[in-house]
C-alpha cells in the first residue's frame, strides 16, 4: 500500500484561476472555430462572381454579434478577479440564449445541455 506524504501531494490551483484557465482554453477553442469558419466564408466569398456586390448575413450570426455588444460579452474571458454575470449559450436546438454564468459553465463542463458561446458582464 502506497501512502503520499502531504508535502508531496500536488495543491491545485484556486478556484478562480481554475475558472480563468478553463474560459481561456473555451475562448481559444472558439476563436480557432470562428477563424476556420471565417476563412470557409471567405472562400465563398471570393469564389462568386466579382460583380455581385450583395451580401448575405446569418441571422444567427447578427443575433450573436448584437448580444455581444448588448450585454458586454467576451469569447475569451475578463481575468481572473472578475466572475461573468451571464453567458450565451447555443442550444440543442441551435437557438442563442442568454443565461446564468453557472448554466453555461455546466454546458462547457457537459453537466447540462448545450455550448457556451461567451461569457458576459451583463448590461
């Protein structure tokens, strides 16, 4: 039977660094699929014909950007002395929701449904 001495036991981290590092990896992980995602549009983009000047915007896309900007939202966190009001959260469904920071904590943990988008400060 093997017994670890305390000294030798590994401490973790406190909670709110914790809490930081794990938004950090979320916000990186979105911000390579939103860079992906980009250059698939990009793409598109270029290969249609020069001359058609029109754009076309994903409602969901305009919806996400405007409550970004609404309700004070970052995709890569705000350090570690500060605890997000609120978080947008994409549904099963693929609906945007604003929701309790600890609801869209348990999505990116898998305890509960759904994909934490962001997370916000809250009008």
């Amino acid at each position: 039977m093997l017994t670890a001495n305390r000294s030798q036991a590994r401490r973790r981290p406190p909670r709110p660094w914790r809490v930081a590092l794990t938004v950090t990896k979320t916000a990186l992980a979105s911000a390579v699929v939103v860079a992906m995602l980009g250059t698939q549009i990009t793409g598109t983009a270029t290969a249609t014909n020069e001359t058609d000047q029109t754009t076309s915007v994903d409602p969901l896309s305009a919806r996400i950007d405007a409550l970004m900007v609404r309700e004070r939202c970052s995709y890569t966190g705000f350090g570690a002395d500060v605890i997000p009001a609120s978080a947008l959260l994409r549904t099963d469904r693929g609906d945007v929701r604003i929701v309790s920071f600890a609801r869209g904590w348990a999505a990116y943990e898998g305890k509960a449904s759904g994909t934490l988008i962001a997370v916000c400060r809250g009008r």
